[in-house]
RNA sequence: GUGCCCGUAGUUCAAUUGGCGGAGCGUCUGACUGUGGAUCAGAAGGUUGAGGGUUCGAGCCCCUCCGGGCACCCCA
C-alpha cells in the first residue's frame, strides 16, 4: 500500500500542544471575562442548511460560503460566523428563552476565502451578542466587555474604532448620493485609513460625487476635535435628514455610556470613515485596531435589527466578535506571553522493571496531590533518555526513584531549569513542586 | 475572482555564466558514570515539488501541472 502523504488544506493548521496552550489560555481568559458580564455560553451545529446562512449580507459573503450537497440531497454549508446561528436560534427558541437575550459563542467558522497574513479558510471567532435589546445600553455593554477582555489579556494599545450606519446613511444623502449607489461610497470612504485622502477622493470621484460634494464629505469625515464636538457639528449638517440625526443621537449615548461604565476614552473613538463590510449592519459598528503589527482589525461588529427578523419575528441584536487567531498573532509577535511549554509538571521516571511499583505510586500522590504528573512508560530506558525526553519537553521537575531512594526512604527531585538536584521525604515533593509553580498571570 | 513572488536534506538556507548538490540547526550513535540542556568525535538523511522541452551537459533557461506565500477584493 502507498503511504498516504501526510498534508493538510491550505489555510487550515494543525495545532500542537505548545499552540494549544496559549490558545486555551486566551479562550478561558474570554469566557471568564464573558460570563463576569453576565453572558451564558451558546453552541451550534458547525453543518447547517446552506439557506440558513444564505441572502444574509451580501452577494460577497454568499461567494465565500463553503457549500455542498449532503448525502442525501439536502444544500448544507458550514457556518462563516456566528451570528446568523444567533439570530436563528433567537427566532427557533423565542418561547424558551429569557430576553435579552445574552450569549457569547466561540467556535470555529470556514469562509472559502483565499489564505494570506492574518486570514485563513478556518478560523475561531469569539463572539458576544445581546438579542432583545433595542438600547444602547445594550452596544455599551457589548463594548465593555470587549475592552475589558483585551485588557485582560495583556493588551498594551488598542483602539475601538466606532461609528454608526445611521450616520453613513445620513452622510450619502448629504451627498446627495441615490440609496443603491451608497455601497460605493461607503467602501471608498473606509479605505481612508489606509489609502488616504487623494486615493478616496479619486474613488469618490468615479462614484460620479462632484469635486465639491467629494471634498464636504472627505471633510465631515476627517473633522478634527473630539467625538461631542464633532456629533454636534454632524447635528447641524443633518437638520434636515432624520435618520442622520437618529445616528447623532444614538452615538452621543452611546458615548455616555461608556463614560459611565469606566471605558477609557484612550481606547474608544468616533471614526466616521469606518464602515465594516457586513452588509447586514444597520446602527452603531464597531471594530477593534492594533498599531503593531500590521494586521487587519482583532475584532469587529454592531448592531444588526433585521437579522433576526429574516428567520421570525423582528428582534434587535448587537455584539461584537474577536479574531482568535489574530489576536494570538498579535500576542505572539508582541511577545505579550510566556507561558509553559508542556501542563506537565513532574516526570516520574522509571529506574527499571523492579522499580515500576514505586514510580507508579509516587505518580498517583502527587495526582492525588494536585500535581499534574506523567510516569516515564519505557521501563528499559536509561535514565539518560527520560531526562532529555522532560527536557524536549519542558516538563520543569523530574523525579527518580531507585534503590538508593528506596533504601533512604527519599526520593530525588530534580529542578530542570536550575539544575539543582535534592533527595526529600515522599510526603514533602508535591509541596516542593507546587511551591515552585508557575501559573498563568491574570491579570485585571 | 484579479495580480505578483517562491518551491533544494526533518528544518532554515547555500551552490559563480548552465559544468561532480553543500552548510547551520535538528535527529541518531559514542566520549559519559543512576541525569537532560553545554562541549567534542562520528553517522544517517536527496529522483533538487511532478511531468515535458532546449542543451554535449539543467537545481539554474522555456512550457504545463501541483503545492506554498503575499497584495488587491472582501474580511476576524
């Protein structure tokens, strides 16, 4: 039989301990902070019925669906976020469930997108939404714990970039831009960050804005001073425009709100050039940036009220969702972690077939005790190769126990990293090692 | 979907104009004893991604395919 070569999807990977590590580490960080807010934890199927996440944004995301025909016929697809399940089961359990509606998911989603820095075919996202909540409030507190948990994991700059679809709304009229043309306009303005000010007015341009209408807008957008300063201005522009005043109003509240809540006003800001792509955002958006390293935004959302209406009654909703693997590139290219290589924490070795009871009862106390302890499972190794095997590793202690040990009554513990060896009573090694211990920083 | 770049040992990379495919790291063995990580000695490891073409001669030039990366679009 040929062997099989061993390889996986492109933009899929495969994640090793060492990997899987820190990305537990930053899972638990998330939930924990998830719940402290007040959210319980939801799970949906992977495999859905392709219509479920079909006609839910734009004719883009539609494209980057992975579908396929099931064995039985059915059209199925897996999930490309987790929001549309959301809005599902909002619609599917309304009678079971208590509104608002809090949830956080966090899970993997497969978009058929092609692979480069920071985006793969698979991929996690984290997400925590509010259904049922028609209130700022509602975005505020999304928002909070969205700062909290970057805090939380060491985070040292972030920003949260805000803005709201009312506002852009009210920015294409002001422009006198037709309904179905704004897609265009939104797009062009959102590459300002990047692209700057000549490109967007060249894009503008060819969206058929004249030059005086593309340089008002570029202007609105760009307007300098704070986020109260520049809503009034905004308020003045949309005298006339009720839905960008209804933006307006709901952007002053927002921000009171997270005055309230403790938010710094160093990590948040009004940035009326950001638009997100998800065509299904109708109020405030959000999205989270890094200075370093250059890598797309580590987290994005807003409100969404029509989405659980496409599936059963209406029902507002806003969340936000954290890139998984983005924010570990991020943590990893910062060297924002140190974290153990291995959750093993002593090696019992094995001196030989005569010892094997010993080494095997010494393992069950210090489970017993708390340890997390593996036994050496090749009795005929030197000892040699069980050290070098705690030391590939990284397993920080080793134990041995021998004649000499079985005679004094002791065993041998010895201190990878310091090299420092010493013989102590049984009943003294769990405490030698745990006193040792290095656990996780939580910060916050 | 569009464009650009790259495939040589397990891995990171060399190889002059087209002229006998090498090195570091890793792996294995030993010096070495009831002990890893250091040092020293030695060994294994390759159809140069696949197929075709040009040539006296191709890792290198040309074509096709496969695989990987980056940018755009879009997005976490």
């Amino acid at each position: 039989m040929p062997k099989v070569q061993p390889r996986i999807l492109k933009g899929t990977r495969d994640f090793l301990p060492r990997t899987m590590i820190l990305r537990q580490h930053v899972i638990d960080t998330l939930r924990r902070t998830f719940e402290q807010f007040g959210f319980e934890p939801l799970e949906t199927p992977a495999l859905e019925y392709a219509e479920t996440f079909e006609g839910k944004s734009d004719a883009e995301v539609d494209k980057l669906l992975y579908r396929f025909v099931d064995h039985g016929g059915r059209r199925v697809a897996l999930r490309y976020e987790l929001n549309v399940a959301l809005a599902r089961v909002a619609a599917m359990y309304a009678n079971e469930l208590a509104f608002p509606f809090k949830r956080y998911q966090m899970g993997p989603v497969w978009r058929a997108d092609k692979p480069q820095k920071g985006r793969y075919r698979e991929f996690w996202q984290c997400d925590v939404d509010i259904v049922g909540s028609a209130s700022m409030l509602a975005d505020a507190e999304v928002l909070s714990v969205l700062y909290t948990a970057l805090q939380r994991l060491g985070f040292p700059e972030f920003t949260i970039r805000l803005n709201n679809r009312k506002i852009l709304s009210g920015l294409g009229i002001l422009a006198g831009v037709p309904a179905e043309q704004t897609g265009g306009l939104y797009r062009a303005i959102d590459k300002l960050e990047r692209d700057g000010e000549d490109a967007v007015r060249r894009l503008l341009l060819e969206e058929g804005l004249s030059e005086k209408v593309a340089g008002r807008l570029l202007e609105t957008v760009q307007m300098p001073g704070g986020g109260p300063e520049v809503l009034a201005e905004l308020r003045r522009s949309f005298a006339e425009i009720p839905i960008g005043l209804e933006g307006v109003a709901e952007m002053e509240e927002l921000l009171r709100h997270l005055e309230a809540l403790g938010v710094p006003a160093t990590h948040y800001r009004l940035d009326l050039s950001m638009v997100r792509g998800l065509g299904y955002y109708t109020g405030p958006i959000f999205e989270t940036v890094v200075e370093r390293p250059r890598i797309g935004a580590i987290s994005g959302g807003g409100r969404y009220d029509r989405m659980v209406g496409l599936f059963g009654p209406d029902m507002p909703a806003t969340g936000v969702s954290l890139g998984l693997e983005r924010i570990l590139d991020v943590m990893t290219e910062l060297g924002m972690v140190d974290l153990p290589s291995t959750v093993v924490q002593a090696l019992v070795t094995v001196f030989d077939a005569q010892h094997v009871a010993a080494s095997l009862a010494l393992a069950q106390e210090l489970r017993r005790a708390g340890v997390h302890t593996e036994v050496y499972l090749e009795p005929s190794a030197p000892l040699g190769r069980q050290f070098k095997y705690a030391d590939r590793k990284g397993i920080p202690f080793v134990l041995v126990i021998g004649p000499d040990e079985v005679a004094a009554g002791v065993v041998t513990l010895k201190d990878m990293r310091s090299g420092e060896q010493r013989s102590l009573p049984r009943d003294k090694v769990s405490e030698a090692i745990q006193g040792n211990r290095r656990v996780p920083e939580d910060r916050g």
